[in-house]
C-alpha cells in the first residue's frame, strides 16, 4: 500500500479504465458524427421504433420520450421503449440505429431470448452485489475476517456474471436491429455502415465495463489469496 492506494490495484486497473474512457469517447464522438446525418427515409427515432414493431406483430409495446442523453432503453416490466429526445426526434442515421437496437430488445422479449431472461432474473441479484460487496470486503479486510471477505467477492462475482450476460443480449439486439432495418427498406446500404459504426461503438462500452469488472474480481481473489497466493 501506498498512502492508502494500493500499487497493484492501480496497475492492473490502469488498462481498464482506459478502455472504458476511450469507450465512452468514442461512443459520443460517433453518435454525434452520425447525429448529423440524416435519412433518405426522414423517418424519426419513434417512426423507426413502431414500425419495427408493427412488422413484428408487437402492438402491446410502446414508444415514448424519456428524458437524458443516450438514456435509451427497453422497460420488459411494462413493455415500453423509452427514447430520449435525441432518438425519439431526429431522423438522422444514429437515431434509428439507437432505436431499433432497443427494439431489438422488445423482440427479444417477446420470443423468450433465452440470455434475456436471464439478465432480467439477475438484476435484483446483482443490484444487492454492486450495492454490498464493497462494503463487505472492505470491512473483512480491516478486520482480517476473510469469511467476510470471500462473502464480499462471491457478491462481486453475480456483478461479474451480470455483465458477462449482458454481452450477448446487447450483441444481438444489434444483430436484430441492422437485420430489421436492412430486410425492412428502412435504411441505404450507405446508412447501414453509419449505424454499424454507431452500434459497435455502443457495443465497446459494454465489453469495457465487463473488463472492469472482470479485472476487479480477479485483484479481489489475489488480495484475499485465493489466486496466486496471497501478497500482504
């Protein structure tokens, strides 16, 4: 330790979080490059949203506006799309990209997408982890309780397992979404490429934060000893 910080936890972080900055850069940059461009269509974020799910058969899921920069998502409780004004308006390429990857998520729920369903089923789980474990493996190392400690890192890892799940989910709402908005005449084959490019840059931020958490858990199991022998 130094000063409180420990040496190890800095270097092995370090690449990481580099990772998720250049992520979330990159994520904006993107989006506001092809924020600016528009489709031949003209249609909206919402236009693109309902008629996606239209020709899925989907008329119980709504689309509405919600406030927030790139807060977009999917609400499975009550089935709601939820755009923020940047998607839900425009008509430009990132747009629709954004809101067709978060009606992919509606079809996923709508077919039972296995990885889904398990995501969903996870989240109290590993709200209860991001909340405590901290909290307990840092108490069990102050007081050299190391059955506190391990408790602390078996509530980390349902953090870790979360995100590793979330991959595939998010992974494949992309999928659906270039599919849907190709098969559907909804975009160019030039718009197409704008929404990979905003869709993977979207897709990196998520792998960065399963990094980070996957390069937390792994310095937790060193510090407690159970990977590599235990370093005081």
């Amino acid at each position: 330790m130094f000063y409180g910080i420990d040496p190890l936890y800095i270097m092995m972080m370090a690449p990481a979080l580099i990772l998720s900055l250049f992520a979330t850069l990159k994520v904006k940059s993107t989006f506001s490059t092809y924020s600016r461009v528009r489709t031949n269509s003209g249609l909206t974020g919402a236009q693109v949203a309902a008629e996606i799910l239209r020709r899925n058969g989907l008329s119980g899921v709504r689309v509405v506006e919600t406030s927030g920069f790139l807060s977009d998502h999917y609400d499975p409780a009550r089935r709601v799309v939820r755009l923020s004004p940047d998607v839900f308006r425009s008509n430009s390429v990132a747009a629709i990209g954004v809101a067709a990857h978060e009606t992919g998520h509606a079809i996923q729920h709508a077919r039972a997408y296995a990885p889904l369903r398990l995501r969903n089923t996870m989240v109290p789980v590993a709200s209860i982890g991001s909340n405590l474990a901290w909290i307990v493996i840092v108490i069990g190392f102050v007081m050299g309780a190391l059955g506190l400690v391990k408790a602390g890192i078996l509530l980390f890892s349902t953090v870790v397992l979360f995100q590793l799940v979330t991959l595939p989910v998010e992974f494949n709402a992309s999928a659906r979404a270039k599919e849907m908005l190709a098969s559907y005449g909804l975009v160019s084959s030039r718009e197409l490429a704008g929404v990979r490019s905003v869709l993977s840059a979207a897709a990196m931020t998520y792998v960065a934060a399963a990094a980070s958490s996957i390069v937390t858990l792994l310095y937790f199991l060193i510090r407690a000893g159970l990977l590599g022998g235990r370093d005081d």
